[in-house]
C-alpha cells in the first residue's frame, strides 16, 4: 500500500486531498471568493491559504482515519499558477516532510488534473482538453511527455469568462463561471462574436475585449439580455475549443476525449463535446466538480504515480515554478 498526501493552492483554492493506491480517502478544500466585480490578487489568496491550510489538512488526516506515520510521501503543485499562493504551499509541503521525514514531490498542475481525469473515468489514452480559469491545452500522450497539440495564445477560457462576469458584476460565489452558466441557459438570443481559432492555437482577448465594448450599448438599447449575451460566449468559446480537440483526435488517431480543468464542468460544454464525439463514434470522458475543480487529491494521485516510478524531489529542488509546462515533465509511469 503506497499513500500520499497532496497539497494544492496554485490559485483561489487551496485543497489537501490523500490518496491510497488508486482510492481517494479524502479531499477538501476551501475557496477564497471575491466580492462582484472583483478579481483575485496574489497577495490577499496567499494569505487566504496560510490562513487555513492548517485546518484543511487536518480534515484531510481525519476523514481519511490516517496518521503521518502512515503516509509515503508529500506531493504539492510546484506549478504552474499563481507565485504567491504557491509558495506557501510549498513551504508547508516542505515543512511537513521534514517533519514528518517523508520524501518530497513537486508536481505539475497540468499533470494532476489530467492523472485524476485517467483514474476517476476509466479513460486510457484520451485526447486532453484541460480548461480552467489559468490553462487552455489540447493535449495527448507521446513518447513519455504529455504533448500540447494546441493551446490558448494568450487568455485562458476560464480567465475569459471570469472577467466578463465582472463586466456584468456577477458573483463569485460560488464561481464566476458557474454563475454565466447558469446565466446562460436562460439565454435565447445569439449574438455574434469573433471566432479566433489560429491552427491548433486558439485567442480569446480580442473576444473578450469586444464583448466588453458592446456589453453596455447593447444592453442599454435592449438588443438582448445579460442572460443573450453569456449563452453567446459560451457557445463561442466551447465551439472553439470542440473544433480544436477533434483536430488533434483526427491527428492522433484517437477514439477518446477527456476534458479537465474547473471549466470542464460546465454541462454545455460537456454536451457540445459529447456531440462531436458521436459524430466521431468516439467515447467521452469528464467528471463533475469534485474533481474538475483544483484539488489536493489531484496532486496526491499524480504523485503517486510518480513515487510508484521511483521518482522524488530534493529538498534543494523543491521551488516553485509559475510557468511551468506540462510538456517539460517526463511522464515515467506510463509505457
């Protein structure tokens, strides 16, 4: 029996999750929310998370019964994300080892959120869609590396759509993102956006600056609804996001999709996905908040995939790297 014990808080939340061979014994989180309108500055999230972190991993230890005897090894995200969220993280993840004389593993993001996505559906080889409020990848699995066949050239669709729902001053309870969704089944009226899809790459700034022009004249002049206009940039920027993925499928002979990352729970999305897999006779894989959502347990199962290849980070290794690719990481548990 291998156990880890994983640390994230690469941005507004901070999750301890432990993981036992395959088996999530626990997971929670907290989550630093802003008021309308507002964003989420480094600083003020990093004090959130010395904040609590504390309490979150004690909840951890005690709904999973577990002792720190018990534990094989301490995993924390390493990157990418936000500098100084992550490095309190990481100081408590390093004070802990050494408290605890545990060994030490700095994990990727990416790469937790896609191990959690292959343990939790069942997926084996899937082409990635990892979207979130940070990261926007179509990713596949080559030669030991997760490769990115295509990526945003700019903003992340989930950046993109938080910062709209401060144009339109919606909560950030319990997320921005959830809020336009919801906004956006009420929806009826299309309103056209620019499409920017660049090859495999995709754009959204130019979208979002457009959009944030017309909000207010069109809205004004009753052209159309808070509610027109968010189910006009979701279906604009999943469209995107399902023409690039059915690319790289085509490239790489896939007959599988998985989509993580905190958008990836968006049902629309999801249901836009699930169409063009059916089209392809292809299989989709996603998962619901528990896990799309940054989470300690995501960080935990990917470093139990790496402690089980024989991999561990120095204590002199053991920084944070904002931008740190999900390419960059030789993949060593995998054939």
């Amino acid at each position: 029996m291998t156990i880890v014990l994983g640390f994230e808080g690469s941005a507004n939340k901070i999750g301890v999750g432990i993981v036992q061979d395959g088996k999530v014994l626990s997971n929670p989180r907290r989550t630093y929310i802003t008021p309308p309108g507002q964003g989420f500055l480094p600083g003020d999230t990093a004090r959130h998370h010395r904040s609590c972190i504390l309490d979150v991993l004690k909840e951890a230890l005690e709904e999973a019964n577990i002792q720190p005897k018990e534990i094989d090894c301490v995993a924390y995200t390493k990157g990418p994300g936000m500098g100084a969220p992550l490095l309190s993280v990481a100081i408590v993840a390093r004070t802990v080892a050494q408290l605890w004389k545990k060994p030490l593993l700095g994990v990727n993001h990416c790469i937790g959120h896609i191990e959690m996505g292959r343990l939790i559906t069942g997926a084996l080889n899937p082409t990635v869609l990892y979207v979130s409020g940070g990261n926007t990848q179509v990713i596949a699995y080559s030669e030991r590396r997760y490769r990115i066949f295509g990526e945003t050239i700019d903003i992340a669709v989930g950046n993109c759509l938080d910062r709209f729902a401060r144009v339109l001053k919606i909560s950030n309870d319990p997320s921005p993102g959830y809020n336009i969704e919801q906004m956006a089944k009420k929806g009826k009226k299309f309103v056209e956006l620019p499409y920017t899809v660049k090859g495999m790459d995709v754009s959204f700034s130019g979208i979002l600056s457009y959009i944030e022009d017309v909000t207010h004249k069109m809205l004004s002049s009753g052209d159309c609804t808070p509610e027109d206009l968010c189910f006009s940039l979701q279906e604009t920027l999943f469209a995107m996001l399902v023409e690039i993925t059915e690319r790289a499928m085509a490239h790489c002979g896939s007959q599988e999709v998985l989509i993580v990352g905190g958008v990836g729970c968006n049902i629309r999305l999801q249901e836009m996905m699930a169409t063009m897999c059916k089209e392809r006779s292809a299989k989709l894989f996603a998962t619901d908040e528990t896990f799309c959502i940054d989470n300690g347990a995501m960080i935990a199962q990917a470093g139990w995939e790496m402690f089980r290849s024989g991999q561990a980070t120095a204590l002199q290794d053991s920084w944070i790297t904002q931008r740190y690719r999900t390419d960059e990481v030789e993949v060593t548990w995998r054939d």
